[in-house]
C-alpha cells in the first residue's frame, strides 16, 4: 500500500476546489498583513522622526517668523502655514488676538484629525482580517468534513484510513486561518500603539505652534499698549 503523504503542500493539492480556494484567500490575507505591517512600519518611523525634527525646531523658534520651514515637513509645515495664514487673514482686524488664537485652534484641530485618519489608514484591514479568518478557515473546515462523510456514504467505507485524509485536508484550513488571524490582531494592536504615539506627537507640535502664536499676539498687545502702530503680517507682528 502506498504511503499517503499529510505535508501541507501535498494536502493541499489533495483538497477540493472549495477548501483550496478557501485556503488561497487565507494566503493572500496573510501576505496583505505582513506587507500592510512592512508599509505602516516603514511609515510611522518615517513620521515619528519628522515629529521629533519639528519639535525641536518649533521648541528653538522664538517667533512663528523664525520656525525653519527646511526642518518642518508634513503635518508640522502644514500647521505653520495654517497659522500663518491665519494671521495674515486677520490682519485687518483690530484687536482680535483672542479671535485669532480661537481660529488658529480650529485650523489646528482640523489638522490632527485629518492627520489621525491619515495614519488609521491601511489598518482597518488587519482588524478585518483578524475577524473573519478563523470563520473562513472553520467554512473550509466544514465543507470539507461534509465531502469527506459524502464519500464514505457513497463508498460505503467506514475505515478511518477512508476518511482520516479528507479530514486532515479539511482541518489545515482551520491551521491557515489562524496562522492568518494571530499575527493580524497582533499587528494591528502594535501598529494601533504607535498610531497612539504619532497622535501624541502631533499634539505636542499643534501645542509649540500655538505657543508661538500666542506669543506673536502677546507682543502685539505690548505694542499697542505702548501706543506704537501694529501691522499684523503674515509672518510676525511689526510695529511702525
């Protein structure tokens, strides 16, 4: 009698079209989780370092006028432009720098969340993948346990060496499906912690920009209080 082989591969040639398209669904869902987990990775270390560059900057910037625009990119360069911009909108009003501060604000909030979103990108994925492959490799499971009585029935043979082959092909779609889910949910809830910390650090960037503009409109309000003339530019206020 020939030796029956029970290696994954061969069990899965050995498989029906339904569990072996169950199984390629549940390959093609690990391979998204790894290369999802290489990309978010290669991501948030890329963010966390230009955070780290910003703050530093921002922290040495005495003015908004003096953020260095070269060491500011992504969602810090975006709020420096939005509090800019803010500034030089308001310009034409007088004596608004609590108004100013309160759209500045806004403009920054906006910023995070938009931000926030940017980096959850990609992840909901994994959660979906950690959810539902162990339902779809118990499907393949089942279905395949169905064919296999469904061949003892029509052969009539009731010996475990009948049916043994048909079950373990039918089971290794539930060893794929949660050799897919674990690392899924594992992934997703490390990258969900470094989202956590991106977040924190583009709190902390939102905070040093109001920072200098609060101190912008602080030096406006010692201006004008000093009866000296204050044009609020896009960059910084000037007295004349």
């Amino acid at each position: 009698m020939t030796a029956l082989s029970f290696s994954p591969w061969d069990m899965f040639l050995n498989a029906g079209p339904v569990v072996q398209s169950v199984m390629m669904v549940l390959a093609l869902g690990c391979m998204l989780t790894w290369t999802v987990a290489l990309a978010k990775t290669i991501e948030f270390t890329y963010v966390q370092r230009r955070l780290a560059v910003a703050k530093r900057g921002l922290r040495q910037a005495d003015t908004l006028d003096q953020c260095d625009e070269a060491a500011c990119s992504g969602v810090a360069l975006a709020m420096i432009g939005a509090a800019r911009e803010e500034e030089q909108a308001s310009s034409d009003i007088e004596d608004d720098a609590d108004g100013i501060k309160e759209r500045v604000v806004l403009a920054l909030e906006r910023l995070e969340a938009e931000e926030a979103r940017r980096l959850m990108k990609g992840t909901g994925l994994l959660a979906t993948i950690g959810a539902i492959s162990p339902f779809v490799g118990l499907f393949g499971t089942v279905w395949g346990i169905m064919t296999s009585f469904t061949g003892i029935a029509a052969t009539k043979a009731t010996s475990l060496a009948v049916v043994a082959p048909g079950i373990a092909e039918a089971l290794l779609a539930t060893a794929i499906g949660l050799v897919t889910a674990i690392p899924a949910v594992v992934i997703y809830n490390a990258l969900s912690r470094r989202t956590v910390t991106c977040r924190a650090q583009v709190a902390d960037v939102a905070a040093l920009v109001l920072r200098l503009v609060s101190r912008d409109l602080s030096r406006m309000r010692s201006l004008l209080a000093t009866g000296q003339v204050v044009r609020l530019s896009a960059r910084n206020a000037v007295a004349e």
